[in-house]
C-alpha cells in the first residue's frame, strides 16, 4: 500500500499531465487512499506507468555471458522499464514449448520485473517450418517472431501469417527486404561511399513493408513491425492503417536519437540493425511518433561482448543495449520539444500493453501498479562501465544526458531505488 | 616541411600542406632512386613490418623496397598464411606484433576501417596500405605526384577516373585528394558500380565514357576487380570493354595532351587497350610505380620523423 504525494501524473490514456497524488491498493491503482500506506513524497518529481519494452533479448539460453535474466531484469530495473517482452533469437532459439518454458521458469526465479516471452515463428527461425504456435501460445507466448530473420519465401510467410491468425496471435516482423539487406553495415548515402561500408538502400524497408502489407490484406494476420525507420516507408503503413488492417510499427530508440554520421570512425557500438538512418529519416520517424503513426518506442535492447565488438565494423556484431538508456534518450525527444511526456509514454508504456492485451501502461484505478518515477531534468553523463547489464555495449557512453529514474515498482513493490 | 600526422590512415585527416610536404619529399626521393647510391639512412635502426591480410605483390614490393632504401629493417608477413586462419583476433595479432617493438607498421586488410582499429592498439605509426572498399592513401598520393610531374601543377585540372568506383579504396583517396587540391572530377561508370551519394562529393558523375572524357586533361583507369564481383554487376566482360574499355576512339575526346594512369595490375583489354597502356606519350602507368616506391619512401620517413619526435618528447 503506498501513497505518491505531490507527484506529477503523466498519463497517455488521457494524454494530460498533472500534480497530484496517486494511490496504490493491493499493487493495483486505486482512486482512494488506503489506511496506513507507506507515503512517498515525489517532490515534484513525474510518475509514469512503468515502460513495456517489446524486442528485449535476453541471452539465456546460450550466451549467459552477454546477459542473464538476473542482469537485464536489474538493468529493466534500473531503466524504468517494468515488463520485458523477450526476444526468441537466443541459442538454441525459443522455438518449442519446452524451451519457453525454460525461460519462463528462469524469469520467475531471478527477475525483479516482469517477463513476457515471445516465440520464434519457424522453427530454428529458419523461414521453413512453422513453429508450435498453438503450444506456445498456451505456454505463454504473447508474439511470434523471427526477429531480423526475414521468412524469405513468401509461401511460408503466407501459411505462418494464416496459421496465426486462426489462433489469434501477434506476428512482429522485420521488414527489411533480405536480399538488398544481406552484408549491409550502413545506409547508403555519402557516408557509407566514403567509409567504404557495404550498404543497403533504404528502399528494402519499403519493399519488405510492402509485401508484408499484402500478406496481412491477404490472411488477417494481427501484425506489429519491430522497427520502422524511413521516411518513405511511412505513407505505406499510414495507407495500411487507413485501410483497416490490424498493423502497428514500432521504432528503436536509437533510430530516433542517432544517425549514420555518428558510426564516425567506425564505432561497432553504433552498429545496428537495421543500420542508422540519414537525419531526414530520423526527423520522419520522430514525426510519426509524435503524430501516432507510429506507435511504440522499444530498446531492441543487444548484449554483445567486447570481443564481438572490437572487430572490423563489418564484421562486427549488431545490437546495442538498451534497458537503461531508453528513457533517458527518448526523453532527449521531450527536451527538444519533439513530443510532450504524454506522448512519449503512450509510445513506451500504453502502446506496448495495448498491443499485448495487457492492463498496464495506465494510470487509472485498477490497472497493475507498475510505476516510474523520474526527474526529467537531472543531467548525468552516462558511463557504460555503471550499466546493470553484463555487455556494455552501448552508443552513449559518454554522452550528456538528462532524467534520472528515482524509483521503479512492478505490482506495487518497489525494484528500483531509495528515496 | 609540415606534417602532423602520427599514422598515415587515409587522405581523409591530411591538409593540404600535409599533402605537399610528402610530395615535395617524395620529389627527393625520386631523385635519390635515380642516383647511383640509391641509399639514405633516415629509418637506420628502425624496424618496418608490412603486414598483408589480403595478396599483393606490388604494394607490398614497392613498401619493401622504400623502406630498405631507407636503412629500416623490413619484415614482410603474409597474414592470410598465419594465424587469422587459427582464428585469432586482428586486435590479438596487432598486440602480437607490438610486443616486437615495431616502428613503422604497413598494413593492408579486406574491411574497411580495419587498418584504423589497428593503429589504436599499437605505438608505432601505421601506414594504411589499403582497407576494404575505404581508403589506399599512398596510392593517392603516388598519382598525386605522378600527376604533378607529368602536368607541372596538380590543381584546376579536369580529372576522370573511371571504372569499378563501387569496389575502389584507390578511387576514394583520389577523389579526396584531387578535390581537397581543387581539381574537377568526374566518376565514370556503369551505375551499378557508382556508389551512392558521390554527386555530393563535387563530382559529376557520368554513366557515358565519351562524354565524360570530354577535354580531360587527366584518365585515370581503374582495374576491374573481379575478385570482388559477387556476380552481376556488369554483363560481360566483352561489353565492359566495349562500353568503359579505354581505346584509342574513346581517349580521343579527352584533351590532345591528356595523360592515362592506371594503379595497375591492368587486365588488358577488359579495362584498357594494350596499346594505350603501352604508349609512351600518353600512358605514365611506368611512372606511377616508380612514383610509388619514393612517395612511401617520404611518408615512412616523415612519420618516423614525428614517431623520434614523440619519444624523446615522453623520454
């Protein structure tokens, strides 16, 4: 039982702000007070449903090295971030109910926030053979993906996306176009000519948008986009939406903060997936996260270790971490005046859980009491050496950044901070 | 003279000034190597490595070769015989390397920033002897100074360079050199060997090679690196040829006086017409490997220059 007192609510499900207090019942919201809750003054300080981080990986099973459930649940923790929805391309791949199950099992034993695990949509995210879906959904599933594995034959795609949607489950695809993606490090453009970076136009994520938008007009299917990051895929999942279909994208923070230029002398860290973006198309996707065409920010939060780092760019592995940055770099959104607070956690928190079906993401009574409270405003500068994660591989070490979270709660009970 | 640099990675860092200094020391050196004592001792008890992740015999022979008449003591390794095979980590080999106490180390590699993630792991100075599709600097500067000598000035020419620009590091030097000493350029080629963006550099870019050749005053040819082809770029070798090959009818919409360089090896009738490269008025390709071995020659030694320099400094 706890009472926030002089906090200031920012909620998407209204898209207003205001100060206030806040009431938490039983680890649900409630409208009025209960006798003898622990009282915390916020001082000012926001309160925001707590982050719901779609495409986090999780590196149990296979590379515990890079990150164990323990770890990025601390870094969640640590990030605001109170429901990690976890990304099936480990090794050996979340394919089967029993490989599910084992993540299932590992989550509850040693994360302080909640995981929801997603699942592999062909077996050994091949592109051949659909997965369980079934199974894995009475397993506990909340999406099937591939993750950057693109289904290549569009045949298989077609009975994938069919079969899900018969059982009602979320696809998330990854619409970069395999063909011209394959061996690309950077965006083409002036810069990867003069790096000399193998390249991919970013005319694939177009094309991939493109055919899965047919698939989806052709089975039904309810999809998500891990990440759009072009403008000119933009008026095609605006059409999509127009038209009905049961399509969200979603973005990766750093497309939304970063840009080829800052890959400068080749730092691997700034290596992603798909590459970063010329500034007009991070400019475009800011845009449409404030207009709400695009409607969740996620992490895509990649533990890779030093040794996979310190190689050749090309040759370098993908991914950056993610968990504790998040809502510091989006908040870099807020500061510039891209988007108001509401806005930006209706991209963080509603959406996601709207997606999922889940009750969190809201600050009205009854939802989950899964909370942050942040200073906007506190300046720091990020040091990777600090982060809960095991990998330290993130784009921001040094970097000047603002907001600083003073206290995250899942279920009403406090797994971040003191005060 | 002028130079600041502790490696030599790219034309990319270089200033101009930087850029005439090698050249006007380079100049020197052509006329060393020409005297009968082709020796001087400006690397003397200096140790030179030349490591090659990727063939060549050419680089590495001229590298070898300035660096001998230089008094260094050269070591050659060829890399893709060594432990890159056992699976070591180029950043494992380059402190390999630096526990021998090198000072002056050639590398060349097939990724593109490679040679970089190299020099920030040793304490010698590195001289990129070309990374992946990024840069090949004394290459650039090889035709730099072939180009000021055969033309008296190297500025305010018209300068094409045509070819397998999407595969070039040589390309890349050279389009950032000749810009950064204010020469036109243009990029010829079919455009599934341009790369993207390059209109932004300044250049014009020209899909047409009698158009581009139009009153140039300088054709530099590049090979068609056909190793790198993973297949489709072009339709076939004859119809390269017909379209981008450099013959006489082609060469004769460049300027009367116009001179043809090439960074060689030359695939003979697939880029250039035998008798071109062979004529003596017009081709300087002999010129260009002689230029090479005197431009790495005053890099190594302006390098080592800064390299005494900088220890006596910390000693």
């Amino acid at each position: 039982m706890i009472t926030f007192r002089n906090a200031r609510l920012i909620d998407p499900e209204t898209g207003e702000e205001r100060q206030g207090d806040l009431h938490v019942v039983d680890g649900l919201i409630s409208d009025t007070p209960a006798p003898g809750a622990e009282v915390i003054d916020c001082n000012g300080a926001c309160l925001a449903p707590g982050i719901v981080d779609i495409g986090v990986k999780v590196c149990e099973p296979g590379e515990r090295h890079k990150e164990s459930f323990r770890s990025a649940g601390l870094a969640a923790a640590a990030g605001g971030v109170t429901t990690m929805v976890t990304r099936p391309d480990t090794d050996p791949p979340i394919d089967s109910p029993e490989t599910l199950e084992f993540v299932t099992r590992r989550a509850r034993e040693v994360s302080p926030v909640r995981v929801l695990p997603m699942a592999a949509l062909t077996k050994g995210r091949a592109g051949r053979e659909m997965t369980e879906i079934g199974f894995l959904l009475d397993a506990g599933a909340v999406a099937f993906t591939d993750c950057d594995h693109v289904i290549e034959n569009t045949k298989v795609a077609q009975r994938c996306f069919m079969y899900a949607r018969s059982l009602g489950a979320l696809v998330i695809g990854h619409v970069q176009e395999p063909g011209l993606s394959k061996g690309a490090a950077a965006t083409s453009g002036k810069f990867a000519s003069l790096r000399g970076l193998p390249w991919v136009s970013p005319m694939a994520e177009r094309m991939g948008l493109d055919r899965d938008i047919a698939l989806i007009e052709m089975t039904g299917v309810r999809y998500h986009i891990d990440q759009v990051t072009t403008a000119r895929a933009l008026p095609a999942l605006e059409r999509a939406k127009e038209n009905g279909f049961d399509i969200t994208a979603g973005v990766s923070i750093h497309h939304l903060t970063l840009n080829e230029l800052d890959v400068a002398d080749y730092r691997t860290f700034f290596k992603v997936k798909p590459p970063l973006r010329a500034e007009e198309d991070r400019k475009a996707v800011v845009a449409a996260v404030a207009s709400g065409l695009i409607d969740i920010i996620s992490s895509m939060h990649t533990p890779q270790d030093e040794e996979s780092k310190r190689l050749p760019f090309e040759e370098a592995a993908s991914g950056a971490v993610g968990l504790e940055t998040l809502l510091p770099a989006a908040l870099r959104l807020y500061h510039a005046g891209e988007m108001d607070l509401p806005t930006l956690f209706r991209a963080l928190s509603l959406n996601p859980a709207k997606r999922l079906g889940l009750g969190q993401g809201r600050l009205s009574a009854g939802a989950p009491a899964d909370l942050v409270l942040f200073d906007p405003d506190a300046p720091f500068v990020l040091d990777r050496f600090k982060l809960n994660s095991k990998s330290k591989n993130t784009p921001f070490d040094g970097a000047r950044m603002q907001g600083r979270v003073r206290g995250t709660w899942v279920g009403g009970a406090r797994v971040f901070g003191d005060a | 003279m002028t130079f600041r640099q502790d490696h030599l990675l790219g034309i990319e860092p270089l200033a101009q000034d930087e850029i005439l200094s090698i050249l006007d020391l380079a100049d020197d050196y052509v006329a060393l190597s020409r005297s009968r004592e082709k020796h001087a001792d400006a690397l003397r008890g200096l140790t030179q490595i030349n490591m090659f992740f990727e063939n060549s015999t050419r680089t590495q022979s001229s590298f070898e070769l300035a660096g001998k008449r230089l008094g260094a003591d050269v070591m050659n390794m060829s890399m893709q015989a060594s432990s890159i095979k056992k699976g070591e980590t180029l950043i494992d080999t380059a402190l390999t390397l630096n526990a021998m106490r090198p000072d002056l180390l050639v590398v060349r590699h097939p990724h593109s920033g490679a040679v970089d993630l190299l020099a920030q792991k040793v304490n010698c100075a590195v001289l990129n002897a070309g990374d992946g599709r990024h840069e090949h600097p004394t290459q650039a500067l090889l035709d730099a100074l072939t180009i000021r000598r055969a033309k008296g000035r190297l500025h305010r020419l018209n300068i094409a360079i045509c070819g397998d620009i999407a595969h070039s590091r040589v390309a890349r030097s050279n389009l950032i050199l000749l810009g950064k000493m204010e020469n036109r350029l243009r990029l010829i080629g079919p455009p599934t060997l341009m790369p993207a963006g390059m209109s932004e550099f300044g250049c014009e870019v020209y899909e047409d090679m009698e158009e581009g050749l139009k009153d140039v005053d300088v054709v530099m040819m590049l090979r068609l690196q056909k190793e790198r082809m993973d297949g489709g770029f072009i339709p076939s070798e004859r119809e390269y040829y017909h379209r981008y090959g450099l013959d006489a009818e082609k060469l004769a919409f460049a300027k009367p006086d116009a001179i043809v360089m090439h960074p060689g090896p030359m695939n003979r009738g697939v880029e250039i017409d035998g008798t071109i490269a062979d004529d003596i008025n017009r081709s300087v390709i002999q010129e260009q490997v002689e230029m090479g071995v005197a431009v790495r020659m005053a890099a190594m030694d302006l390098l080592a220059r800064n390299l005494r320099a900088k220890r006596e400094a910390a000693a």
